[in-house]
C-alpha cells in the first residue's frame, strides 16, 4: 500500500512540474497572429543538427490571405519541424521577434531549455513562427468524409472552434486521439477567417 501511494505521489508531482498548454479561441489566435494565410510549402531546411539544432525554416506561396498578406505572396516560417513540401496548411504566424506561446503552468527545466535554445539560437531565429507552440499550422488534406475534397484538420485539444463551424472527428491515431482533431471543410473555415478579417 505505502508503495502504491509513493508511485502516486510521485506521479502527480511529475503532473504538477508539466508544461501545459492551454486551449485557444479560433478568434483569438486570429487576433493575436499578424500573418493568416492559406499556404503551400514550397521549401523547407533544417538549421544545425544535434544539439546544435535551431529549428527548422520553409518558404511557402500563399494561396489565400486572411490577414496581412496576399495570394501570390512568398512567405518564410518555422521554427518547428515537420512541415511537408508540397502540402498546404492554414498558418496563424507571428511576425520576426515576436512569440505566442501562452502556458497554463511549467517547469524550470523547461524554461531553463527554452531560454537556452532562444540565446543559442537568437541570430538564426527571424522568421515569422508558427504560433500556439505549433499548433497555428493546420494541415489540409483529401478527407474520404467529404467526399476527397479539402478538409482542415483541427487539433480541438488546443483550438477552440466557433461552435457554428460543422466538424466531424478525425480517424482515430495516437495523435490525434490526444489532440482531440476533427476535421472541418475547407471552405467554411475559409469564409470564418475572412469574415474575422472584417
């Protein structure tokens, strides 16, 4: 029994000493991004490997602006990985030098790190950043539930959506049973962004 209750103390003091990312209205994150666009990767590089890492950088074309660029436009973001070349995603962005990572509570340990990597890295980091601790780029794919057109897919976990926006939840996978996705039709969240843009 004592050493049940020690693993679960212990546990729930790992819980408390999480970084936690909270949840973020749709309006909101378009409120607090200065870039909102429909874009298409075009480029993509890592900056240093290993410990020397620095994130990655992409150029995209835009193919929709929502807010503060155009269609036509070229774009740099980053700083995370995983952005396929080719694929298109809905990017809430902040401009250079700016950050948007709010946190319901964290660590020391985590701070310590990220303000360790932010110093190391500071030079090679001026690009627009993904907001929302990466959570500001929604992928678009051919959805089998719509019929292969274009749906977004919305990691509800940490993207409020209006409740007007139609959803449907996403195939269940390891990650996105976490993030609690659904997927919404690309059309629709188009016209929300642009009306939020009015």
């Amino acid at each position: 029994m004592k050493r049940l209750f020690l693993a679960c103390a212990l546990s729930l003091h790992f819980l408390v000493q999480a970084t936690t990312l909270p949840s973020i209205e749709l309006s909101q994150l378009f409120r607090d991004a200065d870039i909102v666009a429909l874009v298409e990767v075009a480029s993509g590089e890592t900056i240093g490997t290993g410990e020397k890492s620095c994130g990655a950088k992409y150029a995209a074309l835009v193919v929709d602006g929502f807010k503060g660029v155009s269609a036509g436009e070229t774009i740099e973001f980053g700083n995370y990985y995983g952005y396929e070349i080719g694929s298109r995603y809905v990017l809430f962005l902040v401009g250079p030098g700016r950050k948007h990572e709010p946190v319901m509570s964290t660590n020391s340990m985590h701070r310590d790190a990220q303000a360790e990597h932010e110093k190391r890295c500071a030079s090679r980091l001026r690009r627009n950043t993904v907001m929302h601790s990466g959570n500001g780029a929604l992928r678009v794919h051919w959805v089998t539930d719509f019929q292969y057109k274009d749906g977004v897919a919305v990691p509800t976990r940490y993207v409020v959506l209006p409740s007007t926006i139609p959803t449907i939840p996403a195939k269940i996978t390891e990650t996105n049973e976490f993030s609690s996705e659904v997927w919404v039709r690309l059309p629709e969240l188009a016209d929300v962004l642009r009306g939020m843009g009015k």
